[in-house]
C-alpha cells in the first residue's frame, strides 16, 4: 500500500495501481476484508486520476458488497462518484453525493466533513453557473470552518468565495467562457 501511495505521489499512476493489485491479493490471502477495501479503493482513486470511469464504477461495486451501508467506507464512495461526476461534467449527480455526503456528515457529527461537503455542494453551483446558492452554501462551509478553526478548509471556502465575488462583480458569463475554454482544448 505504502509503494503504491509513493508511486501516485510521484504520479508514476500505473505503478501505484500494480502495487494496490498486489495489495489486493495479499489481503485476499490474509482474508482480511478492511484491507482488501481500502486496496480497491486506493485503486479505484488513481484511475480516478487516469479518467477510467469503468474501472471505478466496477471497484465501487465491489467495494459496496464487502462494506454494510453504515461503514465509514460509504462516504469514501460517496466522494468518490463526486469527483468522478464532476469530471464527467455530471453535475446532477455530482451534486447527488455532495448531498449524500453531507448528510452522511451530520449523522456522525462530524463538522470537518461537513464543511468538505458544503464545499462541494457550493462548488457543483458554481459549475453549473447558479451564483447565489454557490455562494450561499460557501459561505455556510466557511463559518463552520472558522469555528472548527481549520485553516485549510478556511482558505479553500475564501477562495471559492472570491472566484464568485469576482464573477458577480465582472458580469462575467460563466457558460461563454466555459465553451471558449473547450473550444480551446480542442483545438490543442
């Protein structure tokens, strides 16, 4: 497990997903399911980073029959399927698992996770252009975030804040730029 975080850290993605397969086998041996579930989910992050969407959605299928409903492990899923929709440009769904998350969050009262899921939350707004919840449920995360006194989670919320400040104040029209921005992709 330890070879395959260095290899992702060092972004040699293919070695780290060897290293999380030999891991696998090796909990299977020991039969020691908790392992084997973090391997296939460490697994299923770095494709996340390969953008192999069925690969993913085939390791959180096995990841959900060897974890009851109430594990911690649902919400490790549950971010998961976020960041893949918000790759996808899935919002609906993104904004899905934020809300799962979110809830998931408050029923362990956890404030640390909750703030990362009004983040989330803010964030599928802002990219799908709705402005005043974006800035609505960031502005949520922060106070929470302020009081838990998390620093990280703070600047993270500022900045997401200030990114819709300034689109407010500029009138900037976020689908135009969006699509000039894909335009420009595809032509690279």
């Amino acid at each position: 497990m330890e070879l395959g975080f260095v290899f992702r850290g060092h972004r040699f993605l293919y070695l780290a997903v060897d290293h999380f397969r030999e891991a696998e086998r090796v909990f299977k041996e020991l039969n020691f399911n908790q392992g084997l579930v973090m391997a296939l989910y460490e697994r299923a992050n770095t494709y996340l980073s390969l953008k192999m969407t069925k690969e993913i959605h085939a390791l959180i299928e096995q990841i959900e029959v060897l974890t009851p409903p109430d594990s911690i492990m649902r919400s490790f899923l549950y971010n998961l399927r976020y960041c893949l929709h918000n790759q996808n440009k899935n919002f609906p769904e993104a904004m899905d698992c934020a809300n799962l998350l979110l809830d998931f969050f408050k029923k362990a009262h956890d404030k640390r996770g909750e703030v990362e899921s009004l983040e989330k939350i803010a964030s599928v707004y802002y990219n799908l252009s709705k402005l005043e919840p974006a800035k609505k449920y960031g502005e949520k995360a922060l106070i929470i975030a302020e009081e838990i006194g998390d620093k990280l989670l703070q600047d993270i919320c500022k900045k997401l804040l200030q990114d819709i400040d300034h689109i407010i104040k500029n009138n900037i029209d976020l689908y135009e730029l969006r699509k000039n921005e894909d335009d420009d992709t595809r032509k690279n």
